[in-house]
C-alpha cells in the first residue's frame, strides 16, 4: 500500500479560509488537508498587527505538531505582517500566503492597470497588496480600501439580498463611481468571495473580480509533488471555539454540509 504523504496545514482566522481550503482540494483531490479556524479570537482585521503575528505564530505552532508538508495562510490579516516571522520560525516545509498569488493575478488580468484592493483593517493599513501590485508592475496604480463589515456579514451568512448590497453599494461606490475607474477588483480577505454576488451587483459592467483563493490553490500546486491516491483525501477541521456554529457557517464557505462532529475543538 502507498504511504500517505503529511497533510497540508491551512488556517484562517475563522471560516473566510475555508473559500481557500475549497479551491485547494479542487486543485488537489488527493491531497489530505487539516484546517484551522481561530473562531475563538476572530475576527483578526481589527487587532494590532502585533497581536495578529503572535495568534498566527500559534495557528501555525498547532498545525506543525501534527505534522504537515506545507502551510497555507488563508487570511490575507494574517498573510500581511506574520508571514516573515512564520518563516523564520519554520523552515522544514514551505509557507503560502495569500497576498503574492493575489496580487499576480490583477495584474496580469488588469488592463488599464488600475487595481482595487478590498480587505480588513490590518491588510489594507499593512500595505501588502500595494507593495506586492506596484512591485510587479510600477506603472499600477492602486485604490485600497478596508472593508470591515463585510467580514461580520460573511460569518452571518447574510451573503446576498439588499443589507449586503447596500453595504457593498457604501463601500465600492467612492471607488468604481468615478471618472476612470479600477477595471479590476481584488477581493483582499478570504471571507469575501461568499458576497461575489452582491459585490458584483455594487459594480459597473466588466470589472474583473480576483478572488485569491484560487489563486493561492495554484500556487501551492505548482510547490508541490502531487500524492498519487486513487481516493479523495480527507480534512480533519480544527476549530478554537463552537464547532456547531463552525459547521453551520462552514458550509456556506465550502458549498456543502459539514457536521458538528467532525470538528474538533482546541485550545491554542
Ligand atoms: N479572512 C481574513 C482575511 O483574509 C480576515 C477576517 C478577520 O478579520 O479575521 O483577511
């Protein structure tokens, strides 16, 4: 019988990775997955960068102990100002964030090169997305913009219907009803790709939406020997509170049921 390669170690602040998590076992079925969700401290957009280094060094703490071949930071929060020093910490396998897949995609699907970056307070004030954009492409011009409350939406579940496109309307309005405006959108923080719809009913015809997620899922495919298995590989979930509110959540992020019993609960 073939040994099993290590899982892939995945965390988010809560459920916004799960977008992440879905799009990498499409791109890799046979790959085995543990997923982390820092229910308990969510949401990460709010805190000093400072404190969201220090929950996302224990994110990555718990998910090594169990032992895995690769980590995926699913929140671009977390993605923004730990990234250096998770990998200074762990040099044994390789760390994905969310940020440089993100940012490669707009610009290489962007036209007039003007970019919109949504995402949570951390990630907008941290400057990663602009540095990452204009590092690629120095003519790109960037309107970034923190979107909190859409991450209090996304948790909800109220993903469509018109408090969501009212709220999409008060953010994106400034920005896309302009002379000149972006022609394309990165969705900056893993729990926006659930609102695609009402965010698309906020915009003007044919503004390109980047959703990182899939982005991401390439880029850690491209890292890494794919594990030969003729079966699914399985997710074991992790939650740091309320597996039951996790699961129902849950299942709107990754588009299928996920039963409370299947989520452990753990202290980090
Ligand atoms: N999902 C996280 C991200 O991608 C943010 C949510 C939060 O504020 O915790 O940025």
């Amino acid at each position: 019988m073939q040994e099993r390669s290590l899982p892939i170690g995945v965390f988010d602040s809560g459920m916004g990775g799960i977008s992440v998590l879905k799009a990498l076992t499409q791109a890799m079925p046979g790959e085995d997955f543990i997923y982390l969700g820092d229910t308990a401290r969510l949401p990460y957009g709010t805190k000093s960068p400072q404190t969201v280094v220090r929950y996302s060094l224990q994110c990555a703490a718990a998910l090594a102990s169990r032992g895995i071949r690769c980590l995926v930071v699913a929140c671009n929060t977390a993605s923004t100002p730990a990234l250096p020093a998770l990998r200074a910490q762990y040099v044994d396998f390789p760390i994905v964030g969310v940020i440089q897949p993100g940012a490669q995609a707009a610009v290489a699907i962007s036209r007039s090169l003007h970019i919109a970056v949504i995402g949570t307070e951390v990630t907008i004030s941290g400057g990663a997305y602009q540095a990452a954009i204009l590092s690629l492409n120095s003519r790109a011009r960037v309107s970034a913009l923190a979107c909190p409350l859409f991450v209090a939406l996304a948790e909800e579940g109220l993903t469509t219907g018109p408090i969501a496109e009212a709220l999409a309307h008060r953010y994106l309005d400034p920005i896309f009803q302009v002379d000149s405006p972006p022609d394309t959108l990165v969705l900056g923080c893993t729990h926006f790709p659930v609102l695609k719809e009402a965010i698309l009913a906020a915009l003007p015809k044919g503004v390109n939406i980047v959703d990182s997620a899939v982005t991401t899922a390439a880029a850690v495919k491209a890292l890494l020997h794919p594990t030969i298995s003729l079966t699914r590989g399985r997710v074991t979930w992790l939650a740091t509170d309320n597996p039951a509110r996790f699961a129902r959540v849950g299942s709107t992020f990754l588009g299928e049921p996920l039963s409370p019993d299947a989520i452990e609960l753990v202290d980090l």
